[in-house]
C-alpha cells in the first residue's frame, strides 16, 4: 500500500510539475509559432516552411489560430534524392516556386507581424535550428541576427513530450506515433511543412487536454524507466497495472531476482 501510495504521489507531483514547467518555457509568451521546415539532402538548407501563428488563454490552450504560412526557398545546393522521395519536392519545384532566403525570412516576419519579438517558435525535433543557421550561413544577404532570434527562442516540444510518452525503447517516438496516442489521425501529408506544423499544432492541444491519457502513458514511461534493474521494473509494473505491492511482495520480487 505504501509503495502504491509512493507513485500516486510520483504521478500528481509530476503533472503539477508539467504545468508550472510549461508556465515556466511559456513565460508571457502567449504567441506560440508552430513550425516546420524541410531542407536539402546534405547543406541541410531550408527549402520549404510551414507554420500556423496561435495565440493562447491564460491557461495556455490555444484560444486563437491564424491563417497557415508555407513557403518554398531557394537553396544553393541541390535537394537531394533522399529528400525529394521523402517530402516530394524537387529541384524544379523550389526553383521556380521558391523565393531566396532573405525574402522568406521577411515573409515570416510579416506574418508574425507585431508579435515576432514576443514569438515562442514550437517544432518537433532539434534538427530546425541547425538548419536555419545553416541556411543563413549560405545566404549571407539575409539577415543573421533575425535567423538566430528564431533560433534561440525555438522549443522542441518532441523533447518535452519525451519526458512523459516514449516508445517501449525509451526513446522518443515520431509525432505520427505521438498523435496516435491521442487518437488524433495524421491531418494531411507527412513531411510537408505546413501539414506537419498544423499537426504538431493539434498535439499540443492535445496534450494540454487529455491529462488521463498523458497519466496513462506516463505510468507506461514509468515501466520501462528502471535502470536495467529487474526489481524496480517489476514492481513499477505492477503499481502501473493497479495491484498493491507490500514489503512482502517487495522482499519476494528482491528473493526471485536472486535465484
């Protein structure tokens, strides 16, 4: 009972947690910049953005949600094949429908407008900053301290989510596999920045919705964090699927382990 007790306890103190920690990431920002980009195969150059501009209540759901943004741009270097079979844009494509770097990043700014400097930009994954600055550093004419404002006000909601909902490995799953847990299907098509960032923009509001689902697969997370120690993971998983562990459960887990 004790022990039962000790991960009800673990469990309410790590959402309270969650919201002073989203408080905390937030801060006044109540403009949050879901974002997406694609890049070339090997200069990782920015060659299509997508991006949906919200603004949130004080308890920090998303209370309004502006028109999309999606752009193509130019890169220096070549897609790449990997990249083309992937998102299906072309080196054709950017070059005629693309605008340069500069001028994208201006188009972003606008669409911003008076709320750029107060932004939070979320994206899924760590890869986005890298790109932007490498896609600067090809682009010398843009302007490099509006790309590193982005790049430094940028929030990987993919590591966030992790520390609550990851696959049976431990590792972060695919915002795909993410939604999935929510019941919330695909919307659109995969690797298409304004499709992936109108997705990412679907699980945050989910996420922020659903506390029993993010409790349920937090007790999953719970199970396979162990350390690699057969005692911890066998008693966590019992706690997770609803059954007491006394001392004397403890004690006999501890006893079979030595055998």
């Amino acid at each position: 009972m004790v022990l039962t007790v000790q991960l009800q306890s673990i469990e309410k103190s790590r959402i309270i947690h969650l919201v002073k920690e989203l408080k905390r990431i937030i801060k006044d920002k109540r403009c949050l910049v879901f974002i997406d980009l694609e890049a070339t195969q090997t200069s990782h150059e920015v060659i299509q953005i997508g991006a949906y501009k919200t603004y949130l209540n004080d308890d920090l759901l998303i209370k309004k949600v502006f028109k999309p943004f999606e752009l193509f741009v130019k890169p220096k270097h070549r897609v790449g094949k990997y990249v083309t079979e992937l998102t299906g844009i072309t080196d054709l494509q950017v070059k005629r429908e693309g605008v340069s770097y500069r001028a994208a990043l201006a188009s972003l700014k606008k669409y911003c407008g008076k709320d750029f400097d107060k932004c939070l930009f979320v994206v899924y994954g760590n890869t986005d900053g890298s790109m932007l600055r490498a896609t600067a550093e090809n682009n010398m004419d843009a302007s490099m301290q509006e790309t590193m404002f982005i790049v430094h006000h940028i929030w990987d909601f993919c590591a966030f989510c992790a520390r609550y909902i990851k696959g049976q490995d431990g590792n972060p799953m695919s915002l795909t596999r993410v939604l999935e847990v929510f019941g919330i299907p695909f919307d659109g098509q995969a690797h298409s920045a304004s499709a992936d960032a109108k997705n990412l923009m679907h699980l945050y509001q989910a996420f922020m919705r659903s506390p029993a689902i993010l409790k349920r697969e937090y007790k999953k997370t719970l199970t396979h964090y162990s350390g690699g120690n057969n005692v911890i993971r066998e008693v966590i998983n019992r706690l997770a699927n609803g059954k007491d562990v006394s001392a004397r459960d403890f004690d006999k887990i501890v006893e079979d382990n030595f055998r």
